[in-house]
C-alpha cells in the first residue's frame, strides 16, 4: 500500500511539474504580489517614521580639538539631517535669516578645553522662527548629542580629580598623568558603551497572556505573508481536484485500478503530491519574505512545520471534495478558483487590519473562524508575531484537522472512480 501510494504521488509531482502556467500562479504570482505589497508598506513606514525627516542645517565648528570634530562626525551621521559645513558664524546667520536653511548650529573655540576642564560652555542653534518644528527636532537632536560629551567630561574630571585627592601620581610628570587618565577613561567609557548595548533592564512588549510580541513592520509582515501564501495554497485545491476527474474522465483511474493498484492509493498518492507542493509553496514564500522583508518565523519549527502540514492536508483534502462534487474536471477547476477568492477574502488573508480578521470584533470575526484560511491565518501570526508554541495554537489545529477530516470523508463517500 505505502508503496503504491509512493508511486501515486511521485507520478502527480511530475505531472506537477510540467504544467509551467499553474506553477507561475502557484509560484511567482503570489511572489510578486508578495513583494510589491511589501515594498509599499515598507516604503510607507519609511516615509511615516522619524527616518524619513530631513532637516537642512549649516554646522561652523570653531573647535580644532577632538570633541568639537566628535560632535561634527555625530550630526554628520544622523539621517534626518541634511548638514552643510561653513567656515564663518556669520554666513551661517545669513543662512537661516534667508530660509536657506532650517537651523545652524555653531560649536564655539575652545569647546574641548572647557569640557576637559569641567567648565560650563554652550553650542549655539540659531533657527528659523518660521519652522518651529524643524528647529524642535535640531534643538532634541543636539541635547542627545552634548548628552555624549558631558557625560565624557564628567567621567574625566572625576578620574582627574580622584587621582589629584588621593596623590598616587604627586611624583608623576604631565605626560604619565595624561596617560594614567586616558587609560582609565577609556576603560570605563568602554564598559558605559557595554551597558548601552546590553542595558540591565530592557522593556519588552507583550500581550494580555504574556505572550512576547514582534513590534513595527516586522508584526505587519508576519500578517501579510502567511494571508497571501494561505490565499494562493487554496488556489490549487481545483488543480487538484481537476486532476483527479481529468483522470477519470480519460480512463487513466481505470488503467491504475487494473494495475491492479488500491483505490485508497490513488487517493493517498494524488493527495500527498499536492501536500508535497503545498509545503514547497510555504518553504519558498516564507524563504523569500523572511530573507528580503525580515519577516519573524517564530521560535517553534516544530510547531510550524506540523501547521503546514495540517494547511496541506486541508488544501488537498478539498480539493478531492471538490472532484467528488463536481460533475467534471472544468467544473473543478472553476469551483476551486472561485472558493479560493471568495474564502480567500472572508478568512482575512488580505491584510486589511493590523491583526488577522479572526481577532476583530463582529460577524466577521466569526465567519472567518469558520473557514480553513482564518485559522491558518490566525496561527501563523500566533507562531510568528507572537513567539508562540505548539500549545497556543492547539485550537487552530484542531479545526484545521477537523476539516481536513470532513473534507476527506465527504471526498471518499462520494467519488465514483468510473462515471
């Protein structure tokens, strides 16, 4: 019996194969609509996040030591600004005074040596009254930036002074001093930056349950994805059962049966190719949106792969429905791809929310727990979005399995291998 059905499925794979036009619909249409609907919103986020700002100002560094060239290479690195180096305070007025530019920010002579010193200085931002909003962002970006170098100024004048109190350098000569405090310095700003990137505490975003949750547009792509993978995996449930009644309707099912070869063989082997296709489906679409658009996979592959399989099992299974209820293989075909939209759209695998329409409130929400797309939908993001495990999405699996079961039975109850 395993056997046979081995030589079933490998039979339809290869059918599978030669039929370019329903594997481009399979394969790249959901690609392509995949990507350019992932471009836009990743575009969209872009332009509504702090990223997209770009503010014009001038910068005149008056310091010829390192921490004014420190404050100069930091502005030069922020992205929402456009920074345009003068040599004269004056031009850089004029500037701002004409609404060239949106502010400009002069670093005064002698900012190093007073910071060294510990003593109080002050970089000046001039900025055009007429842009009150521009000159927010130059005066918040500037206080995160002089933040960096009080806190360096701090940390020197303390080792200077603790060094001075305790006398163990009385003897030393300047240079041992600057070396002795420059050595000291450099450790503990090292293990400041450390702490920076690995804080003690750190906030992290959960449900009601505790579950921990993706943020931004990582969250949305683990919407978008798996909707349309489910909504184009359902697109072949008329290809396969097409194929099925094709079979039958050129004498290929009474040729197998002669063979002779278990009519539940058939069935099995013509199943489990298209379970096979439908696995390649989801490996490939989630391979290419977690690779290009950082799509979160979860931490349960296990968990995962047993929901694609059950999504294959359901696919398929209705698909041989469909062949059991159809009078013929265009009938099959026709029928398959209209549930595949029509499902497609109540199940919510068009992402139209920032949750899968199982969790809205209303009618809806209930009809889309009603079909096979909603539930896969709805565990997916649970895996991906929310981290979580094979327990939290039990529920969605049992329906899934439920209507695989239904769909199986109803296909074996009613098709007739001869018409």
């Amino acid at each position: 019996m395993i056997r046979h059905t081995l030589t079933v499925a490998w039979k339809e794979i290869q059918l599978i194969a030669r039929d370019r036009g329903s594997l481009v619909i399979l394969f790249l249409l959901p690609l392509l609509f995949g990507t350019l609907y992932g471009s836009i919103n990743l575009h969209f986020a872009d332009e509504g996040g702090a990223s997209s700002v770009l503010v014009d100002v001038c910068l005149v560094n008056e310091d010829e030591d390192v921490f004014g060239a420190q404050v100069a290479l930091a502005l030069g690195g922020i992205k929402v600004l456009s920074v345009e180096t003068l040599d004269s305070a004056a031009e850089a007025e004029r500037r701002v005074a004409e609404g060239q530019v949106s502010a400009a920010i002069i670093i005064p002579a002698g900012f190093t040596a007073a910071i060294d010193s510990y003593t109080p200085t002050e970089i000046a931002v001039i900025v055009d009254p007429a842009e009150p909003e521009s000159a927010s962002i130059v005066v918040g970006i500037m206080n995160k930036v002089v933040d960096e170098a009080t806190v360096w100024g701090e940390v020197q004048y303390g080792i200077r002074t603790l060094l001075d109190e305790a006398g163990v350098l009385a003897d030393a000569g300047p240079e041992t001093h600057r070396a002795i405090e420059a050595q000291n310095l450099g450790v503990i700003m090292t293990h400041l930056n450390e702490m920076r990137r690995t804080p003690l505490v750190t906030v992290v975003s959960e449900d009601l349950e505790g579950a921990v949750i993706e943020g931004g547009i990582a969250l949305f792509f683990a919407l978008l994805f798996p909707g349309i993978t489910v909504m184009f995996v359902f697109f072949g449930v008329g290809m396969s059962g097409a194929s099925l009644l094709n079979e039958r309707e050129t004498g290929a099912l009474r040729r197998l049966l002669a063979a002779p070869i278990p009519r539940g063989a058939i069935i099995g082997g013509k199943m489990l190719g298209y379970m096979a296709l439908v696995c390649l489906q989801v490996i490939v679409l989630f391979g290419v949106a977690h690779a290009f658009f950082g799509m979160p996979l979860g931490e349960s592959p296990l968990a995962l792969a047993l929901l694609t399989l059950l999504l294959a099992f359901v696919a398929t299974a209705m698909g041989m429905m469909i062949a059991a209820l159809s009078r013929s293989s265009r009938q099959a075909d026709s029928v398959g791809t209209v549930l595949g939209f029509v499902l497609g759209g109540l199940g919510g695998c068009i992402a139209i929310s920032p949750t899968p329409l199982t969790r809205t409130e209303g009618f809806m929400s209930v009809v889309a727990r009603l079909t096979p797309h909603g539930n896969a939908v709805d565990a997916y993001y649970s895996l991906m979005a929310e981290k979580a495990g094979m327990l939290q999405i039990l529920p969605e699996l049992a329906v899934l399995l439920a209507m695989g079961v239904a769909f199986f039975l109803i296909a074996v109850w009613r098709f007739r291998f001869a018409e």
